[in-house]
C-alpha cells in the first residue's frame, strides 16, 4: 500500500506545478482590458484580477446576470448604451451593485441620463498652471477620501474633462486655478466624484486615461487604491462599449507556477491523515459497523460463492438426507403419503 500513498503525494505535487494554460485575446481597442499596446488597460485588469475575479463583458447587460456584490466598470465608452442596458444597470445598482465609469468625452453621459443620476461629464477640457512635462497632463495633488490619497503623491491626468451637476461626495479635484474651456472663471473641479443609487452608487473618474498602460507606472498607487475604493471583489470590465474592440488574435498561453510551500503542506497532510486511517484499522471497523447495521439478504441461492471443485448436486441431497432422515430425500416421503391416501380411498370407494 506505500507506494499508493506515494503516488498521491507525488499527484497533488503535481497538481500544484503543473502550468495553468489560460486563453489569450488581444485587441488594439482603446481602453481594452485586452489591449496590451500603450491604449490599452491590460494593466488596470492585471490589477483588478489581483483583488479578486474578473469577468470580461463582450456582449449587452441584459444578456448578463451581474450580481449585486460586483462592480461594473465602464473605461472610455464610444458606443450608446440601448434602454434594455440601462434598464439593468438600474436594477443593478437598487440591488447594492457599483458603477465605476472613467470617461471624459465619450458616451457615458447617455448612461447617467438614463438613469436619472444628476451630474455629467463636461465636454470642455480642463486646463491647469499645474501639470507634468506639458499642459496637456495636469497635476492633480488634492485628493480628499484618505483611501484613495494614500502613498499619493500627485495624479497625472491626460487632456481631462470634469464632472458637473453632481449631487453627491467629491473626492479628488483640480487646483484653485484651473479652468474649463475658454473659461476664465478660475476654480476647483471635482475629478472624481460619487453618489448613491438606490442600496448602490456611482462613481464618476472624469479621465479615462489615468487607466491606460502608457499612464500606469506615473498613477499605479494611486491605482490600486482605486481598485480598493470600489468595495467589491468580482469585477465586469465592459469591452463591449468599444466600437473598435477588434479581437484579432486569439492564443493559448502556459503560466509556469511556482510550488506552493502551504499547499504542498495541506497535501502530505491529507495523504498522511488517509495513511492512519486505513492502516490503523478504523477504515476496517467503521466499515463492519456499516455492514452490521444492513440487514442481511434474504433468498436466493445459498450455494453461490463456493470454491470450485464441488459438486452442488451432491451437496444438496446430503442436506437434504440430514433434513428428511432418509436417502430418499423430503420428495420421496411426500409422493409415498399421497399415494396410500391415494390407495385408501380407492379402497374405501371399492
């Protein structure tokens, strides 16, 4: 039996190293999860996987079932959203779901106006004195929620919008001196805002860009602090908001892995437990209680089983001698009582 007990071990080892082959989609789509070129948010998802599941969207939400602990992420929309979509995300959302949009000036405020939320992106850029390298990337240094402002130093944006008519928290804003279009008005913008919607809510980030790979390095803290804001651990990246999400190669992809000192552990651990419990005996005497407490079967043929080599004929007129008394057999002694029944009342009937 050892070596049956090392062949576990050595198949749960196994297991545990053995590559993970993963399919692999890659697209050229603005904001894709699967887009690992410097538009795409192949990186954005790497960290969302990290968290907990992530669940691609390629088709209309009304062909999905979100479940109401999950998170919709919508990244850079191009394409409307029909009212049958927009009819579950509302019952998403009153359910407790959460919306995450980052747009800036695409379709997303088709969305919000659907569902009645009060606020939108702004179709003006923002303008600020602060910015990296040039002025299309301003420098974003106010964020308010301390989860999201954790180890952040500053938030570079790419040609932003803003958020408006919001009724809800604002999070993270421009400085005191940044404008809106031509506008000379001077003043604060929200970047990031929410609100409630119904036992949900909805968060608005007014640039899709701080998402992208060519971004992630300048904006990964900042990032992953995000990812732990939307509150959830099962994530649907919505790529079917793309009008360019061309899929054009689809491959396979072997992940090598590395052993798992835990994991391994908990197998030697089992195969060592099964090992004391077969051999000790307790498998043997848990299994004859079991057969004890099964009634035995009654009928059929109680010759069945016998080694071969002996006669069942032979066998069963020997007991049959042993029942009856005689060599004749229970048949003989039964058809002689008839027949002097027989005879007597043929006598009586003379």
């Amino acid at each position: 039996m050892r070596w049956l007990y090392a062949f576990l071990v050595f198949a749960g080892i196994f297991l545990l190293i053995v590559p993970l082959a993963v399919p692999m989609i890659k697209t050229s789509a603005d904001f894709s999860m699967f887009n690992t070129n410097w538009n795409g948010c192949s990186e954005f998802a790497k960290v969302l996987f990290d968290r907990g599941k992530l669940v691609p969207v390629l088709y209309p939400y009304n062909s999905i079932d979100f479940k109401e602990k999950g998170a919709v992420i919508i990244v850079g929309p191009d394409v409307g959203f029909s009212s049958l979509e927009i009819e579950e995300v509302r019952s998403f959302l009153e359910k407790g779901g959460t919306l995450f949009i980052a747009d800036d000036f695409g379709l997303a405020n088709s969305l919000l106006e659907g569902l009645g939320v009060k606020g939108k992106f702004s179709d003006k850029p923002l303008g600020d004195i602060f910015y990296c390298k040039k002025a299309d990337f301003p420098a974003v240094a106010r964020i308010e929620d301390p989860q999201l402002s954790y180890g952040v130093e500053k938030l570079v944006l790419n040609i932003p919008s803003v958020i408006t008519e919001l009724e809800g928290e604002e999070e993270v804003f421009s400085s005191k001196v940044s404008v809106v279009g031509e506008g000379k008005n001077r003043r604060s913008y929200p970047i990031l805002a929410e609100t409630r919607y119904g036992a949900g809510r909805v968060i608005l980030l007014s640039d899709p860009d701080i998402l992208i790979n060519d971004m992630a390095t300048e904006n990964r803290k900042f990032i992953d602090n995000l990812v732990g804001y939307l509150g959830s651990d099962l994530f649907y990246f919505d790529d079917a908001h793309h009008s360019d999400f061309n899929p054009y190669s689809i491959t396979t992809v072997y992940i090598h892995r590395e052993l798992d000192r835990v994991k391994a552990l908990q197998v030697f651990a089992f195969v060592a437990a099964l090992m004391i419990f077969i051999e000790s005996g307790i498998a043997r005497a848990i299994a004859q209680s079991i057969g004890g407490l099964i009634p035995a079967r009654r009928g059929g043929d109680i010759f069945e089983g016998l080694p071969e080599g002996i006669d069942k004929k032979i066998l069963k007129r020997i007991i049959n001698e042993i029942k009856t008394g005689s060599k004749f057999g229970e048949g003989y002694e039964r058809g002689k009582r008839r027949k002097g029944i027989y005879r007597k009342d043929k006598r009586g009937g003379q």
